[in-house]
C-alpha cells in the first residue's frame, strides 16, 4: 500500500516511493502491469534504466479508480523520460532493458511537466497487488 497526505504548500506536490536497486530484463514484453485499487487520483509508475540513461526516470501515467480492483497495462511507449518534472528531450525510448527500480509517484505534475488537473492536497491511498510485465 501507497499511502500518505501530499501538499503543494511550500513548493511539495509529489509523494513517491521506490524499489530497491534491481536488475531486471523485460525485453520481449509489450510493457507492465499494475494490479491495484485506488482513489481516483492520477498515479504514475515510474522505471529507473540506469543503463540506458543515468539519472532519467520514465513515467506512465494511470487513474487509479476509486475502490475498484483494476489491471492497468502501460505499453513501453507509454513511459515518457523525465528528470525532476520535466520531460528530457532526445532520450531513447525505454524497451524493458535493464529496469534498475520501479516506483509509484503521486503529483501535481504530469509526466509531460504540465498541470494534473486531477491533483488535490490531501490523503492518497493505492493499494498495489502485483507489477509485472505482460
């Protein structure tokens, strides 16, 4: 579970978490799985690939809905390389090659650096059964 309260006072807005550090080769799959139930909020599944882009996270986003049991697919071209909010121009798209962590974000930011609309102050909650490719 993926819990806490996220405010955009002060210059916050994001709440995230992460793996340790590990070294998994997803080559061949079309992306990854999330098995969750949530809040209705925007979450974003983010993928560390220090071997092919140190310091670059890709995110995809997905609305968790409120109290339902979900399997949310996120193709490899749904993750979009950025670093600190921002989206990183020129780098190379992620094919599941040398996954160094994966982590759950919560934020008033979009994986293109926009607004979320959908982002409120207050209490999150995501429960996650299962990350796995498909």
């Amino acid at each position: 579970v993926f819990e806490g309260v996220v405010t955009s006072a002060g210059g916050g807005g994001f709440s995230s978490v992460r793996s340790s550090m590990v070294d998994v080769d997803c080559v061949g799959s079309q992306g990854l799985r999330v098995t969750c139930a949530g809040d209705g909020r925007v979450y974003k599944l983010q993928i560390t690939a220090d071997q092919l882009v140190p310091g670059v996270k890709y995110q995809a986003e997905f609305e968790a809905v409120a109290g339902e049991w979900l399997n949310i697919e996120l193709k490899w071209d749904e993750f979009a390389p950025s670093a600190r909010g921002q989206r990183v121009v020129g780098a190379p798209p992620l094919t599941g090659l040398g996954v160094t962590s994966l982590g759950l974000l919560t934020s008033k930011l979009t994986s293109a650096g926009g607004s979320n609309a959908k982002f409120e102050n207050g209490a999150f909650r995501l429960a996650v059964a299962s990350i796995c490719s498909f």
